[in-house]
C-alpha cells in the first residue's frame, strides 16, 4: 500500500508549543490512491492538524508527511498543486464577489476547470455578483467548495466541508464527490463529525483520539470485526469502549471477528466505542481532581 499512498504520515507528531501538550502523537497512515477517507475523532483530536501538514501550514515537531510522495514542506509548490484543499472555516475575501473569487481561481490556479465551479454554483443559485461577505455560512462553504472541486486536484482535503450544509446539500455533495474519485480517479480525505455522511461516501475510516489513530481501516473490514453487547456483568475481553446506547443502557463495543457474541456494531456504534475508549485513557491523564 506503501507505494500507492497518495497521503501519508510517517511517525508524524505535533506540538505547538516546546513543553506544550501534543496535537499529533507518531501517527502513521497511508491513504491509498482513488479511496474516500474520513477521519473523524472529538474536538481538538488533531484532524485540523493532520490536514494542515498536508498544506505544509503546519511543520512537523517530529516525522514528516508526503502528499504523492512529495514532502510539502521542503517542495511546497509542487505539493500543493497537487490538492483541492477546503479549510474549517471558508477563507474567502468577504469584499469580492462570487465571480471574483472564479476569476481569482482562474488566474493563480493552472488547469482551473472554471466551467465546472460555475455550473455548480449555478446549480446551487449562487449569483456572480453577491459579495462574499453576505452569502449565508453554508453559500460560503459551497462556494469553497466549488473553487476545490474546479482545481481538478487529484487530491481533495476537505475539512468539515460539510459543517454548515443543510441536510439535501450534504447529500448533494456527498454524491458529486463520490461521482468525482470514482470517474476521475481523485482521492478524497475529509473530516466530519457526522456518521451518516461518513456511511454515505468513505470507503476507509481513521478515528482519532487526542492525537492518536485509535482505528485505520475499510469501512467494510471495521464493520465485519466489530460488535456490539449489552454490557451487563463481564465485558468480552477485547472489549475496546463501553457507552451509552439510545435507551440508556450501557453498550459495548469489541473486536470481535467471527465471535457468535452479540450482534455486529453499526459504523456509529464502532465510532462511540473507540471514541469513549479515547476519553477514558485521556480522562485518566488529565490531572484534574475528580
Ligand atoms: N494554532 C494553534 N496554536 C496552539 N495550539 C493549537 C493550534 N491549533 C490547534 N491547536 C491545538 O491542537 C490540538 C488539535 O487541534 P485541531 O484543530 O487539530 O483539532 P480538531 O480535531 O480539528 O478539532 P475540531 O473538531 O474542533 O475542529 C488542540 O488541542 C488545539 O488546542
Ligand atoms: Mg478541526
């Protein structure tokens, strides 16, 4: 998978300050070519930071990241033609218009597929003249969003693309970038914190946990080994999270392939499980007084 890695982290690790607490902690991932990756993970895992040493705007405290193999923060150019990237919060210049921000598009990006932004922002009715400024928060994602689909990038990093979306524009876009990695052999790496949206369009999941990957795999393979009991006396023994379930009763999640225990865990269950494994360990190193 090594040599198909369109993204990756080698023992890749973050802190912002000297003595400061550690954003990323030696992650290592590989995102494979014309897969849909979705990293999910509670606020302030990491996933921002993750995403923002692909754009070379973050420098490794330790390790390195590659974007097609190329390390963005010595080839900085080279790295980032390669990537449609979307930041948390849209970085848009509030006092242009809809069409300046094409034409700008246009003019700093090579191979800028223009016709492609304006039909989908057509199809959205967004209006060339509006300012930026005064389009809704979710217009201004989609207009974001447009600008990175019209780079042609054979590398998507969308963070939280989806945020601001109301429920049919998820779904809109969710299906485009489907059509987009599958027709256009693209690789797409997007955090969200919906799982509905991660079963709709990723075929691999990352979880993170206060920097750590606590699960890398298909979606297919993550659903196949885990499931879900009741957690009413003895835990299975590779239990890896217990939580809530809807009625209140406690839930846990294993690791559990081929084990006639229980039932299997939906894509959901499997991301509560690891996340409240997650808040257990750091909740244990906190250092707050209980
Ligand atoms: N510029 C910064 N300076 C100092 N610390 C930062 C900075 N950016 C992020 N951090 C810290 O790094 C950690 C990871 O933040 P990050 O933004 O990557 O998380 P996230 O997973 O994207 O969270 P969210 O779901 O809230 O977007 C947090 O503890 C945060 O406080
Ligand atoms: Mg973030």
């Amino acid at each position: 998978m090594e040599q198909t890695a369109v993204l990756s982290a080698l023992g890749l690790s973050k802190r912002y300050r000297r003595g400061g607490p550690w954003a990323l902690r030696e992650v290592n991932l590989a995102v494979p070519a014309g897969s849909v990756t979705a990293i999910v993970g509670p606020n302030g895992a990491g996933k921002s930071t993750l995403i923002r040493s692909w754009m070379s705007f973050e420098r490794p405290t330790a390790g390195r990241v590659l974007v097609d193999g190329i390390d963005p923060w010595s080839h900085r150019s080279e790295a980032l033609a390669r990537v449609g990237y979307v930041p948390q919060s849209a970085s848009l210049y509030r006092d242009l218009t809809v069409s300046d921000h094409v034409d700008l598009a246009a003019i700093l990006r090579r191979g800028f597929d223009r016709s492609l932004a304006v039909r989908r922002l057509a199809a959205l009715a967004i209006l060339p003249k509006q300012r930026a400024g005064d389009l809704s928060g979710g217009q201004q994602a989609q207009l974001a969003l447009a600008l990175a689909l019209g780079t042609r990038a054979p590398v998507l990093l969308l963070d939280e693309p989806l945020a601001s979306l109301d429920p049919l524009a998820r779904r809109d876009f969710l299906t485009l970038l489907a059509e987009v990695v599958r027709d256009e052999e693209r690789t797409a790496f997007l955090s969200s914190h919906i799982v509905t949206d991660v079963e709709q369009v990723a075929d691999r999941l990352v979880i993170l946990s206060v920097g750590r990957i606590m699960l890398d795999q298909d979606v297919a393979a993550a659903r196949a080994t885990h499931r879900i009991v009741v957690a009413a006396g003895v835990l299975p023994s590779n239990t890896i999270g217990v939580f809530a379930g809807p009625s209140g009763e406690q839930l846990a999640l294993f690791d559990a392939a081929g084990s006639p225990l229980g039932r299997p865990a939906t894509l959901e269950e499997i991301v509560l499980g690891y996340l409240a494994a997650g808040r257990a360990t750091e909740a244990a190193a906190t250092g707050w007084a209980a």
